[in-house]
C-alpha cells in the first residue's frame, strides 16, 4: 500500500498561512509552528535531511485535512526560498517534496535506491514511544519523496510539547 500523508509547500509567512488554511479551506493545525535554528540542533538532524545542510533557519507547521491528508508549511528565513519568476512576477517556489504512507518504509526507500533514486537520510523514529518512522528519498529526476509509516495526524497530532 502506498498512500499520500502530505505536500509541503513554502510560504513567505507560516503564521499568516495557517490562519489562511484555517478560515479559508478548513485545515486544522495539528503541529506547530515550529521554529528550526541550525545552531541548536544536533548535527545530524530530519529538517536538513529533507532540505539540505544550507538551511539555516525556517518555520514549519502541520496541517491537516478533513480526509486525513495534511499539509506542511515551511518558511525559510536563511536562505529564503528561491524565488521563480512567472509573468515577471516574483513568486515563492510552493512544492518542494511529497510524502507517501509505506507499509514498510525501509524497503520502499531500498526499491527508491535501486532504481536510480536516492536515500536522503537515515530512518528516523518522531516518537520514541511508538513505532512511527519516516526516511526522505529521492526520485530518479531530483524530487524529495517522503516515507512516512503511519498518517501525519498519528505521526504528529496528539503530542504534547
């Protein structure tokens, strides 16, 4: 079974979108917003297994939808996201990975990576007390495919902080 959990998109300001996504569409936030500092965190760490050693500080949050299927937010502060140009207008690149449901993540990753993909990370465990993993990967074209073990409103919702 493979499944969709969730899209990340970038928005140039994680509180403003989820109100947004909120009163607009219906998401419940169910995350965050959480705040990333390189300078604070571990050296080996899931926000630049996903995104790349560069990113130095963001915002993220999770959201979810009535179907179960979510959303993740990032603002990047340093670097900011890069900019695409559309009709000469300067507009934040919005997609930059998805993240499918696995029965077993580990051998999807393995079946990514023998097939000209990649593994951007190691396993990682979101809650120690459960058996609730994900791992980043790469499709053969560069785009980050997300594994997670179990829905994001299990993966994330219901934690206390």
């Amino acid at each position: 079974m493979v499944a969709i959990t969730h899209v990340g998109l970038a928005v140039p300001d994680v509180e403003e979108a989820v109100q947004w996504y909120e009163k607009v569409l219906g998401f419940k936030l169910i995350a965050g917003p959480y705040t990333f500092n390189a300078e604070e965190e571990q050296a080996e760490n899931m926000t630049q297994d996903l995104l790349g050693s560069h990113i130095k500080k963001m915002k993220n949050a999770h959201m979810t939808a009535d179907n179960q299927v979510g959303i993740e937010l990032f603002e990047f502060n340093k670097p900011q996201m890069p900019l695409v140009l559309k009709d000469s207008d300067e507009q934040y690149q919005s997609y930059f990975h998805m993240c499918l449901i696995a029965d077993d993540v580990e051998k999807l990753a393995d079946k990514i990576e023998q097939s000209g993909g990649k593994k951007r990370s190691q396993v990682w465990n979101t809650r120690p007390e459960k058996p609730y993993y994900l791992i980043y990967c790469e499709d053969p074209f560069g785009n980050i495919i997300e594994l997670y073990s179990h829905s994001t409103e299990l993966m994330y919702g219901n934690r206390e902080e």
